[in-house]
C-alpha cells in the first residue's frame, strides 16, 4: 500500500441486511485509506464516517460480510442509516431488491445499481480506478420504466461526442378532444385549408384530412384520387408568416391577458374582434377563452306543481 490517512466507518446493518450476522456488526472501526499496489479493489463502495466514499479489497468485503458478498445485493455502505437503539420487535418489511450492472475498460470500473422503493426507482452510478478511488458518483430518482430511455440518452451521447442529438422518441397515436374536433370543423368552414389546420393543432396533414373524412366534410384521402400533385413550393406558415397576420401568434399568455380576454369576452365581444383585438388565430382565442371563462352552471329543473 501507498502512504495511509485513516477515518472511520461505523459498521452496522440492520437485522434484515447482509452483515447482520457478522462479528464487525455494530462496531466502529479504523480504516486504512491508502492506493493499492498488488491487490484489486472489491465491488462495495463504502461510505466513512467523514463523508468520502472508497472501495476496499476483496478481503475487506468478505471480512464485513462473509465469503458469498458476490452473490449479496449489495452496491454501497451503509446502504440506510439505521437507529443504534433497538427498536420494539415488529415485523421486518422486505429490503427492496437491487439490480446491479458493471462494466470495466481501461483501468476504469462502473457500477449501476437500481434500487425499487416506495418513491420510484433509486439509480446510482459509481466509478472507481483500480486503486479504489471514487473517480465518478451520479445518483438520483427515475420515473418507472424511465432506465431505457436513459440508456438511449448515453448511447446517443457516445455515438456523437460534443453533439446535441435529440433521440427519437416512440411515436403513439394521439387522441382527438372535443375541442380539437370541433376546431377543425369551424376552421374548415373559414376557409382554412389542411396544411394550416395542421401548423395550428401540431398535427401531421394527413391527420387533419382523415379527420375531415371522418367528420363527412372532405373526400377519403386515400392513394386513388383524381386531383393532380401540387407542385414543388417552399413550406408556408413559417412562424414569421404567422405573425404578418397575427402579431402574437404561439406567443405565451400573460395573466393580465387572460383576465382581459375574459372581461372582453362577458362585455359580448366576437371571436373576430378578439382576434384583431389579441393578435391571434381562431383557434388561439377559442382555446384560451375555454380555460379563462367560468363553466356554465346547469339550469335548475322547473318545480312540481
């Protein structure tokens, strides 16, 4: 070993963890922190009483938790903190299970341990050297089932270095509210063609076109049809064609102009005027006036004679 500097680290697991039967059990005992020369380090990160974070020889993990600590789930230590006063006997809930993923490459070893709880999964990434040093520690909570796609995130990131790459995420069908429904009918009615529907909802043409089948206002948009290809053109409704027409077109609301739109709208005001009053498309106005209008209470049934 190189040159030591010592700590702590208070050894003790509770009745349902590996290391509960072992004789360190509740002790606190002086650690040697040094490099190793000859000997490689374990697959426990422990964690001392001053707050670093080392890995010790394989010796060391069998010592604290006897010879099968290969085949424990075990990815740190302590893994909790536990109460030294013994507690009343209950019963003991099951730990959560740990799943663990390691890789080594060039003198560099890391661990991935997923830990199930009661909050959602705990994932943890450790890296040492092969002296044992902590060279990396990422950790943090994951919505469920979440790991794939952080996984897709890494390989995107090592596949272009320095890059800003989006990955691409799973395409599922997307439902149509009323509202929506009934604003493609209204913008049909205006004029509107399906390639404006589609800018304005954030839709694909051909969902605005199948949903106008759908609604018996335009023809199947099937592969047989008579109209000819529309010649090349370049795209249209580009956010500054937008707003040659309506200033705030895709601009966020403010609150005092919610409160405006809804005062506006109770003095009688039309959708026409709000549009060139706000700056807006149709759809921008009858959408937002959905949120900021009070719902209709219903009518009282008539009384009983």
């Amino acid at each position: 070993m190189g040159r030591a500097t010592y700590a702590t680290l208070t050894f003790r697991p509770g009745p349902a963890d590996p290391g509960a039967d072992s004789s360190f059990a509740g002790q606190t005992l002086r650690v040697a922190v040094a490099s190793i020369d000859e000997q490689v380090a374990g697959e426990i990160a422990y964690r001392l009483d001053n707050g670093t974070v080392h890995y010790a020889t394989d010796e060391v993990d069998e010592l604290l938790f006897g010879i099968d600590v290969h085949r424990l789930p075990i990815s740190s230590w302590p893994p909790v903190v536990h109460d030294p006063v013994p507690a009343a006997p209950t019963t003991t809930p099951a730990a959560p299970p740990v799943l663990s993923w390691e890789v080594s490459d060039a003198g560099r070893h890391y661990t991935l341990a997923l830990t199930t709880g009661v909050d959602g999964p705990t994932v943890e990434v450790t890296g040492a050297d092969n002296e044992g040093q902590l060279i990396a520690q990422l950790a943090g909570h994951l919505p469920g089932g979440d790991l794939a796609l952080v996984a897709r995130v890494f390989l995107a990131a090592a596949a272009n270095p320095g890059a800003s790459t989006r990955v691409p995420a799973a395409r599922h069908p997307r439902s149509w509210s009323e509202q929506e429904t009934a604003y493609v009918a209204s913008r049909h009615r205006d004029g509107a063609d399906a390639e404006a529907i589609a800018v304005e909802l954030g839709r694909t043409t051909n969902s605005i076109r199948y949903k106008l089948h759908g609604l018996g206002l335009a023809q199947f948009p099937g592969p047989n049809t008579s109209r000819p290809p529309a010649p090349p053109r370049t795209p249209a409704y580009t956010m500054e064609d937008l707003r040659q027409v309506h200033p705030n077109s895709h601009r966020p609301w403010e609150p005092e102009d919610d409160k405006r739109l809804a005062r506006r709208a109770a003095e009688g005001a039309s959708i026409s005027e709000l549009m060139e009053e706000f700056g807006r498309n149709h759809g921008a106005i009858t959408s937002r006036l959905a949120r900021v209008q009070p719902p209709v209470a219903p009518s009282p049934p008539p009384a009983a004679p």
